[in-house]
C-alpha cells in the first residue's frame, strides 16, 4: 500500500498508517503504532509507547518512558512527566463549555500530569488541571480540578477516595 513502517537508526519505530509532523521530535526507544497523529513541534521522550488511533497535538510534550493507549486525546498546553500512564480514550479536552457557534480563545490552555501518575481508560480531563505525583485517576472519571500527589480520585466529579504512600 505504498507508505512502509520504518525505523529511525533502528532506535524509534513509527507505523507506515501514522502522520508525524516533521518539526515533531521522538526519543529512541519510542513505538508509535498505526493511525497515530503527532502533530507540529510536539515532544516525545525516550522509551515511550504511543498506541493506536492516539492523538497528540502541536506542542505537546510528553516524558520518557510514557505509556499512551488506543485513541488517547492530547491537546496542546499539556505537559506530560516521565513514567506516567495514560489509558485508552482518555481526553484532556480543552473547552470546559464548548458551544458549536462560539469560537473561544483557548491559548494559555494547560494541563500537567507529573511523574508515575496514571490516567485510567475513558477519563475526561477539564483544562487547567494538575495531577501530582503518582496520582491514579480511576476510570471513567471527570477531573475537574488539581488532584494531589498520591490520591486516588473516582467518580464525576472525580474525588479522592484514597491516598497512596
């Protein structure tokens, strides 16, 4: 079907089916599966796992050692630390109140998810939220504001059910 996966210095693994913008840059060691869209000047680290249908958009910038699952949704302004863990269909959606005639300014947009946190499957992320250090959003949760290093948060709106040592 024309377009061949290909490997990067036999370091970096991009699927034939993906779109990596050229200005995008992929640390060694990273996988990035089929119908992957990586988008201008986003930042992958080394060592990470992008699976299939994954979107991450311009200016992203995402850790080493980053597991991100099937049709996970990364918009610009986020910030990803090393070793976290982003779970299937998980949306950092950047308009708390989208409306289909209003065109927001959404510049200045940001999340940040420190290390070792994990996002489980089918969460939605508000804007402007920080999720701390090994923190576990349960899944299909809706994180609607900063979660502490160490909870565990569930529920719509997600809340700390537990914290981890």
């Amino acid at each position: 079907m024309g377009k061949e996966s290909k490997s990067i210095n036999d370091k970096i693994y991009i699927d034939k089916y993906s779109i990596v913008d050229k200005s995008a840059k992929v640390g060694k060691g990273t996988k990035i599966w089929a119908f992957v869209q990586v988008r201008e000047n986003a930042h992958i680290g080394e060592n990470c796992n992008i699976a299939t249908g994954a979107y991450i958009d311009k200016n992203v910038v995402v850790g080493n050692n980053v597991k991100i699952l099937n049709k996970a949704h990364l918009c610009d302004g986020l910030i990803v630390e090393d070793d976290c863990f982003i779970g299937p269909n998980v949306v950092f959606t950047n308009d708390k109140y989208p409306c289909y005639n209003l065109t927001r300014n959404l510049s200045g947009v940001k999340w940040h998810l420190k290390k070792g946190a994990s996002v489980g499957a089918n969460c939605s992320i508000l804007p402007d939220v920080t999720i701390g250090e090994k923190a576990v959003i349960g899944a299909g949760s809706v994180v609607t504001k900063d979660v502490p290093a160490g909870a565990v948060v569930c529920g719509n709106p997600a809340k700390i059910i537990k914290t981890i040592e």
